[in-house]
C-alpha cells in the first residue's frame, strides 16, 4: 500500500478544511483529486508529504506515519507543485545538477531525465528562456530524477495549452505503466479521465464521491440515452431501444455515429456540488 489515509482532519484558525478523510491508494495506482478552488487539495499533499500535520486521524506513506516521514520514505517520493521553484538564471542542466549534487544522483542521470521530457535540446539554455510548458517538463524532470516510486502531481498542467498538457500526459502515464505510484491533483476533468484509474471528488474538505471515472458517470447516468447521428439528423432514443431502432434503420450507411449520452466528470460535479471545477 502506497497510502493509507483514516479520518484525516485539518484546521486553521479553528476553520475545518478537511473533514474525515479516508483513502487508500495502493501500489502502481494513478489516483486523481479533484475539487474546486479551497477544497482541501494541496492541503492534503502536504499532510502527505509532511510539510503539515493533521489535527487528528493519520496519513501513511508507505506504511510510515506522514509526520515522520524518514529520508528513506522521502528517497522514494517525488513532488511536483504549481509553483516548485527552478532557477531563472541557471540552465536547465545545472538546475538538476544542484538537485543531483544534493540527492547524490549521478550525473549521467541528467540526461536521461532531460531525454525523458524531450528538453535534451535545451540542457545549456536558461530556464528564463524556457516557455511555462518547457518549465514544468523541466520541474517533472527533476521531481522523478531520483526513481521516485510514488509521485505526487499538485495541477501538473495548470495554465498549459493543449499539446504541452498531453507531452505531460505521455511522461506521467508511462512513469505510471513502468510502476511509479502518482497521487495528482487537478481541475481538468478530461485530465483525469484519462489519466486516473480512481478519482476522488474533494468539496469543502469532504470526499462526496470515489470510484473509476467511468463508474462514477455510469452511476449519475440517470437517463440511459444515446444519440444517433445522421448525415441530416440527430435523433435521441434510449439505450434499450437502440438495437430495436436500428433493426428498423433501411439504410444504416446514413448513420455518421452514435454517442451515449451519461454525463462526463464536470457534468457530475456540478451535478453534486453546484460548483463548476475551474
Ligand atoms: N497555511 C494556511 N493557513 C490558513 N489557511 C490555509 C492555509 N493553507 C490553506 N488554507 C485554507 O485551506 C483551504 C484549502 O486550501 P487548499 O490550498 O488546500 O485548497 P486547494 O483545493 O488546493 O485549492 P486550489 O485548487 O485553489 O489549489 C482554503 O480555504 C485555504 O484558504
Ligand atoms: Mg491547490
């Protein structure tokens, strides 16, 4: 078991933030957080991670109490924040290099990282000249330089467009099919979708809902609709009736595609909360 959280609270101020926490989170699993802004998110990795400690209940990282976590637990994690601070005025290389010199990571180890996330090009260039998606390719490469089997992901491509989001897909999702535990927090929920085998739905501090992404659409898919798409209509019908009305279909090469219609991840978010994500 990579985490074991049992009734997690946090306070600040006497303000509850996380209420009752409970996650378990096992060995090569890609775990997805989800909630809105405040819900608890990054507060619960640094209770993970140490930086914090709950007001009750207890956080395992590899069966160790997260408030004392040792160096041989923190050897084997990795942690990628919004805002992990690289030197502006170093190059990419020599910005790993500090990290290796610290962590006693041999040097080759730098260039296989920077291969990693496609930044070999760019091992002599000054992180200030480096786009926000080449930034936090670069925060990646240094977060799992030393083979960290867990990772932990806090919005890993918040403010990324489109394609520097997926290279970040591409380098977390084969970490993960190579073993590496990831832990990620996000507001994309194709994101998570795609990437995540469970995700929990964090709201004001509480979990409202867990499970796969699709068994959680599954369960809010109250009307069992799909749609039928034609060259020059669209039609609604439901699931049952689908192999029926498509038996009475004279032509079916008129048929473009056929779309079921259960609510994606936003969809039931907002469905439970009345918040939207972002
Ligand atoms: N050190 C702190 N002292 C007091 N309050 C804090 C502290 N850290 C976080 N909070 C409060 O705890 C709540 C949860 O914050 P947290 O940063 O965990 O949310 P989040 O889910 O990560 O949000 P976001 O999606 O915006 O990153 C917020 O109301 C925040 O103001
Ligand atoms: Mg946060």
């Amino acid at each position: 078991m990579s985490i074991n959280i049992k009734e997690v609270e946090k306070e600040f101020n006497h303000k509850r933030v996380l209420d009752k926490i409970n996650l378990n989170i096992v060995d090569g699993e890609f775990f997805g957080l989800l909630g809105p802004s405040g819900a608890g998110k990054t507060t619960l990795i640094k209770i993970l991670t140490g930086q914090l400690n709950p007001t009750s209940g207890c956080a395992e990282v590899f069966g160790c109490n997260s408030s004392g976590l040792t160096d041989q637990i923190y050897r084997n994690i990795g942690i990628v924040y919004e805002k992990s601070g690289l030197y502006d005025r170093l190059s990419c290389g020599d910005n790993l290099y500090i990290f290796a010199r610290i962590y006693g990571i041999q040097k080759q180890r730098i260039y296989e990282v920077l291969n990693k996330v496609g930044l070999s090009d760019s091992i002599n260039k000054p992180v200030q000249k480096l786009s926000t998606g080449m930034k936090q390719r670069l925060i990646i490469a240094r977060a799992i330089m030393h083979k960290p089997k867990l990772l932990f992901l806090d919005e890993p491509t918040s403010g990324l467009d489109p394609v520097s989001a997926n290279s970040i897909h591409n380098i977390i999702s084969e970490m993960n099919k190579n073993g590496t535990t990831v832990f990620m927090t996000t507001h994309n929920m194709s994101e998570a979708s795609k990437l995540c085998d469970n995700i929990a739905l964090l709201d004001g501090g509480k979990i409202i809902e867990y499970g796969t992404p699709d068994n959680i659409c599954f369960k809010y898919n109250k009307n069992k609709q799909v749609k039928v798409i034609f060259k020059n209509k669209t039609e609604i019908i439901s699931l049952e009736n689908l192999s029926e009305y498509l038996s009475k279909q004279k032509d079916k090469s008129h048929i473009e595609a056929i779309h079921s219609l259960e609510p994606n991840l936003e969809d039931v978010f907002i469905q439970l909360t009345g918040k939207r994500l972002v």
